[in-house]
C-alpha cells in the first residue's frame, strides 16, 4: 500500500480481513478471532517453510502443554514480573477449585526450562535445539487489532542451549538468517533488525534482537525477536552440563519467536492495494487461477473453452504449480474481484480468441499487466514467479526505505513520527529518554555517535518511531 | 502386540513411549504430557493424511480461539450437562477477576455453532464444513494414561450443517470413509464402528458412531467418533437458512473427531514388539535408515562404502522416498537398536561385500526377514513397502479376529472380558444392562436378535468389552 492515514488504512485492512476471508472478527471474547479458510492457508504456508528451516538447522520439534504451574512459571523473578500482569489462571475444574491454580501459557520458557534441566546431562546433549508451532495468551490491556495485537495468538517459538556464550551467540545469528529467509524469501517483505533497549528487553534476557518492519500508517510492526538469555533461566532451572573433564557448567541459552498473526498482517498491510491482498507466489496457497471466457456461442465452442481450461490446468499441475480454475455460472468480472481479493498472483484467462491461438492471457496481480503466452510455454510460469516476487520484494524494499528519516532535534523528530522510522542521537540520559518517549517509541541505541535530540549532549545514535 | 497381561503391556507401552521419544511423562501438571519429536512427526504424517482427505472432501480449515465464553457453552443443556464436571475455567487475568469467566474447549460444537448461525444464511451457503487441528481440555478424574486418557489431547474435529437429513447423514458416511483411510490405509490398523447405545452418546447428539480398535491387554480403545447432532444445536443456536422458496429450515448438523493421540497409542501398541515400533511405511516419518558396515580395514575402503552408502541415499531421495543415513561411530548393533525402537521400516545395510556386488541388505522391521537386492532394484521399493503395509495390515486384522468372542451368559461374558470384544445378547431392560455394565461397557447395541445374557428374554445383539 502507498502511505495511507492510520483512519484509512485501519478501514482498509478491515476490510480485507473479512472479504478475503482471513479471520472473523465477531468472536464473543475480547481480543480472540477465528481464522478463516484463507488465513489459515497463508499461515500454513508460512509455518511450513520456517519448521523446515528450523528441522534442516537441526532443532526438533516438540509441543508442550497450555498450562504452566504457578511454582514453574514464577521461578525467575525478572521473567514473571514482566508477564504477571498478562497472565490467564485457571482455577477451577468442574465444580472444584483446584488445589494449585494453572497459568495459560504466554511464553514458554519456564516450562520447557524445567524439561531441559531433565534433558541435558553432559556435553554431549548439547547443543539441544527445540520449537513448538502453538497459541500463546496474554491478556494485553492496550487497545487490541486483529492479528496484530491479541490476546491468543500463533507463533512458532525456539529455544536452545549451547555449552558455550559464542555457541548461544551463534545460534542466534542462525535464527537471524532463518528468520530472514521467512521474512525476506518467502514474505517478500523489508525488515531491520532492532537491539531493543535495555528497558524494552524480553523478561530475564540479556538482550533482546526485534525483527521490525514499517506499515502503511507509518508505524512499525514488530513480527519476531530473538533473545540471548545467558545463563539467568539455566542458573535458576540448575540445567548444567557435564563437560568432556568432568566440570559442571551452567548452559547458555537463547530463544525466539515470530508472530505468524503479526507476519500476515504485515504481509497483507505492505503489499497489499485497493483491489484487497497481492500474495508473493511462493507463499500463495494457490499460485494461479484458470478462468474461461464463454460467450455462449454455441454449446460445442464452451465445451472446447473448458476443455482447455482443463488441459491448462493439467499442464500447470503437472509442473507442480498450486492452480485452481474457475468455471463457476457467475460474470467474470465478479470471478476476478474474488481472486484479486485473495491477492492469487497470476489469473490465467481462456477465450475463443486464445483457444484457437494456442495461447492464453495471463494477468498479473501485482503489476495488474497482462500479456499472452503461447499454451507450450506454461511449463516455464515459475520463472514468472521468480520475476513477480523480486519485483513484489524490489517495491516493498523501496517503500521501507523511503520511509527512514534522519532527524536533528525533537521537533523534527516528533515531525516525522507516524511517517517511518526516525534516525537520531540520545545522551543516554534517562530524562531525555522521557521526552522522547512521550511521543515515540526508541526501537533500538546504535553504536555510532550522534547529538541529543533532546539536549544536544553527544550521544549514540537510536532509532525512534510510532510503534504497534 | 500378542496378546499381554495388562501389567506386562503398560510396562512395555512405558518403555516404548520413553525410548522412541514419543513423550515425556514427566510434567508437573496431572494429566498433560510433553509431545517428542518422534511423537510429533508421526502426528505431523497423520494429520497430512487426515486434513488433505478433509479438505478434498469440501472441508475448510478454521481455527477458533481456546476459550469459550461461559454463556456459549451452557446454550445446549444436554451438551453442558456432559461437560460441566471436565470444564477447566480461567477466572482471573493477572492479578485481576474476569467479569465473566471463560472454559478451555473441551470440544467445539458451542462457539463454532455461535459462529455458523452468523455464515449461514441462505441454502446456497449449505452445505457448511469445517475442521480444525487443536489440542482439547477436559479435567478427567478417571485413571489418566500417557496418549489415551489425559486433560490436555491433540485431536482434529470436524463439524457440518446440511440442508436436509439425509446430507447430514450422508456426510456422516462420508466421514465413515475418511476416517477408514486414516486407520486403515494409512496407519493399518482393524477398527470396527459400532454404534453407541443412548446412555453412552456425545451430550446433545442423536446419534454416535464410534470407531473402536482392541489392544494387546484385550481392552477396546476408542479412537475416533462422529456424531449425528440433528437438529438439536442449529434449534439452540439459531442456524436456519432460507430455502429455494423463501421459507425458513433449521440445519442439520453433524459433528466428528479422531484423537491423534489415540491413534498414536493403537498404532504403537498393536503394531509394536519387543524391540520397539513398527510403523507402516506410508505413515513413517522416516521410510528407510542406511548404514555403513566399516571393518576399518583400509581408510580407502571405508571412504568407498561412504561413498555407496550416499549413493544408496541419493537414489532412494530421487524417487520420493524418506531416507537418513547413519554413519555415526557407534557400533552398527547400537544402531539397530536405535532405529529398530523407531520402528523404522527398512535397515539398508551396506557392507564391502554389498559395495563388491553392486547390491545392498535389506531388513525389514516388520517380519526381521533380510534379503539382498541389487542396487539399481532400489528404484522399486515403494512395492516393498506396499507388501510391508498389506502384511502388517492383514497381521493386525487376524489378530483382531481372534478378539472377536461370542457368549451366551452373563459368566460367559465375565470370563471372555479382557480377552476381546464379546457379542452377546441384551432385553433392552434398565436392570439387565446395569448387571452387564457391572464389568463391562456396553460397546453398541445391533440389530439383530439374540436371547439376553442375563434372564434369558429374547432382545438384541449387543458388543461387549473391557474398555479404556
């Protein structure tokens, strides 16, 4: 989408959520929604690629229950105060109290921590590399948004343990570069990657890695961080390992997680235009739609229309593209505002014309350029695909960085939020963090040096912007 | 399994449950297990299988969030009534009271019913399916048993509204069917459906079919049901649609769910022996192992069994089969063992003498049988595992007959309980079937006649067994 006022977009993206059939907003508790057909096909996609990126890097899956114990979850102290506020307790079975009240889980590192103290005994079990694809719950208190900021919501998340800090450091650069295939490969969508600051960490981290992009309100969107926790969960879970003389260490551990519900909204929000969603076609649950053009001549011509709409779409499985026809009684131009709805990347249009021409008209979603391609030549439609998601990844790349500002002092600061991401200097002082923190959000302290927005003092360089 | 002591066969369930890396027992909250990897990818094959037939069938994906609103889920009275003793209620958010409380799902029917009053509208929107793959919550108070009995399983539910009786029931025979396949063709298991007596129906249904398959301790397990609902639920929920000519009907609906973590159970159990799991090859997450047998004669000798052992993983890949190698330093026993425990359903042994005839050793998991096959044959073996399937289909089928009793008197019935499934006969009174129900569980009450096996009245064929 081109810029767009947080009103209008707000609208938009309602919109689309409902009519490409994404999720179903009228779920009658606060802050849930019910994944619809479509949804749930991109998500399955998404999902798909990141577990088997995470399996071939040799992490194992694994699915641990909803419900945590209070001693569990309470056991590192940094951790639970970040979380306390947001947690679900049951407490209640049937009639009964229980006898020790249950939280829904709304991350998973203290249970799994506990597993892992079991598991690990010596060297030799490490690295131990786990990720479970699962809803977690937090009851968010701020204003909630479909996808984006709920109060049950799917993500995958890891967790590791390495014998070493330059193994768990390590193993997080891994995640990096998984996370940016799924971001950059598969989603086609631009991203930085933020170190959060030291009041924004994850809850008993040693530092925190935010994968952020900007939507079209000139906002970031968070979609997946990556923790380095050091030895504070392995000291207070006591997971040690045995090392080849003999000495017991601590494990050196890291974690991390995308938001599947966050990946689709930014996803829908940053490629998507007026006509409703426009999916990368590695990522399309369906890649191409076959749609025939019947004039209603005579009986024999439609049959022959339809007979080729079948030998297209034959030809197109046969070389393992995702396509579907649509030979449906309504017009076809309702039949096209559906597909473009659900953003299908290419629609294949079949008519008399193209019958005896041995062609067909393909229409691109992206571009909404059409052209004709000769009916031998659909074998060759995934270097198409090719050329629509570096053109999908090129424009989406553009739109991020004009996006990135540098600013001065506050005022241009506070100028420029709400419009992208807003280069520039902080004192490290904490007073000055409040002033810019009244409008902004500071999403990540550089290493280079730059002027206080604030007071002027030299200061490193931060990145600031409207967040999520 | 042959036939085991029910002591003996939860000691080897325990060990095969641990040693394959299925679960592990030991989470601190009564009733929930953590879900291994081995467990996972053998669920990952299973719900595949489930959710493309599903799907083809005209199913659509959802997914609905976790919790239900008090209100939702005490509309139909007969449904809750069956489910107040098991529901786990969240009260609190934080350190804060909910003004209402909300249950885990302990099924689905009440908030996707809530939704399909909003879907349906017209008759041109029936019929309406969809399914979901969630995880599932009832606090049992029964003995909990890992995969069989627990407050926390993995199941997939599908659920339907029909315009006509006749489109409900005939989707229950289509799920009949697809449920058929899973168990049968995919994870080649015997089932029989038997159809629940009234006592013993999902609260709120008309009727329900219940797929049950007999264990190696002689008990029926219960794996799979699909349910009848008529037009109770779309009454309490309002779903009606308006017909061709503007009138207003009521749906017909109909509800169905296999528990993955059941199948999961009956497949290991049945299927297993003392080395571990057997997995039939279409179902393996992992359909062959090759490995290496070094003498360490020569470094030049073992680099050319390396090298073969790649080639033997490169062909088998080539033709869509699921290959590891292991060419590991342990000893090539310690291995056997290993993927042995697996149930792994081929061990591809390559040796110098294997390397010298251009050939490889194959061993089958399923009958231990080995035989050389030379290695341009390899492009072939998905017809071996199509004869590994069929035998151990066939095996588990006679075994399953050999269960099936017939008895006369209510002793007779006592003495065969344990051992399989008993037909016998039943009057239809209260008090007989309280004298039978002292020691057994109902299973289904047929059609045909037969004299009951406690006063001797002439009434109806019954099923009979220990159940889990």
């Amino acid at each position: 989408m081109e810029y767009m006022k947080e009103e209008d977009f707000s609208v938009w993206y309602h919109k689309v959520l409902e009519e490409a059939g994404i999720v179903d907003l009228r779920y009658p508790v606060k802050g849930m929604v019910i994944y619809r057909k479509w949804g749930l096909y991109i998500i399955r996609q998404m999902q798909r690629f990141l577990e088997k990126m995470l399996e071939d890097a040799g992490h194992e899956p694994c699915q641990f229950p909803v419900l945590i114990s209070e001693e569990v979850l309470g056991k590192e102290t940094e951790h639970i105060a970040g979380f306390e506020e947001q947690v679900f307790w049951v407490t209640h079975a049937g009639k009964n109290p229980l006898e020790r009240r249950l939280a829904l889980r709304p991350t998973s590192e203290t249970p799994m921590y506990e597993s892992f103290a079991l598991w690990i005994r010596s060297h030799t079990d490490l690295p131990l590399k786990v990720h479970q694809s699962v809803a977690v719950y937090r009851y968010e208190t701020k204003h909630t948004r479909p996808l984006i900021r709920g109060r049950e919501f799917l993500w995958n998340e890891g967790h590791a343990a390495h014998a070493t800090e330059e193994g768990a450091a390590g193993n997080v650069e891994d995640i990096k570069r998984i996370y940016g295939s799924l971001i950059s490969e598969l989603l086609c969508l631009p991203y930085v990657i933020d170190k959060r600051p030291d009041w924004d960490k994850f809850p008993g981290a040693e530092a925190t890695y935010a994968f952020d992009t900007l939507m079209p309100d000139g906002k970031t969107l968070q979609i997946a961080t990556a923790h380095n926790l050091g030895q504070n969960f392995s000291k207070v879970f006591g997971i040690q390992y045995e090392t080849a003389d003999g000495k017991k260490e601590y494990a050196w551990q890291s974690s991390y997680g995308p938001s599947f519900g966050r990946l689709l909204a930014a996803l829908i929000s940053i490629h998507g235009d007026e006509k409703g969603l426009v999916l990368p076609p590695e990522l399309a649950p369906i890649q191409a739609v076959v749609i025939p053009i019947l004039f209603k001549k005579t009986e024999q011509e439609n049959k022959e229309i339809l007979d080729y709409v079948k030998a297209v779409e034959e030809k197109l499985i046969s070389v393992g593209i995702r396509v579907t026809s649509d030979c449906g009684n309504q017009h076809p131009g309702e039949k096209y505002y559906h597909w473009e709805m659900l953003g299908v990347p290419l629609r294949i249009e079949v008519g008399p014309r193209d019958l005896k021409a041995g062609k067909v008209t393909v229409a691109r979603r992206d571009t909404r350029s059409k052209s004709e391609m000769p009916f031998d030549e659909l074998v060759n439609l995934a270097k198409l695909f090719d050329e629509i998601s570096g053109s999908m990844r090129k424009k989406a790349e553009e739109k991020f960085k004009s996006g990135l500002y540098k600013a001065g002092n506050l005022n241009e600061v506070n100028s420029l939020l709400g419009k992208g991401i807003v280069s520039t200097g902080w004192c490290e002082g904490k007073e000055c963090a409040g002033k810019i923190e009244e409008t902004a959000s500071i999403l990540s302290i550089g290493g280079s040096q730059a002027a206080c927005c604030v007071c002027g003092k030299q200061g490193r360089e931060i990145r600031a912007a409207k967040t999520y």
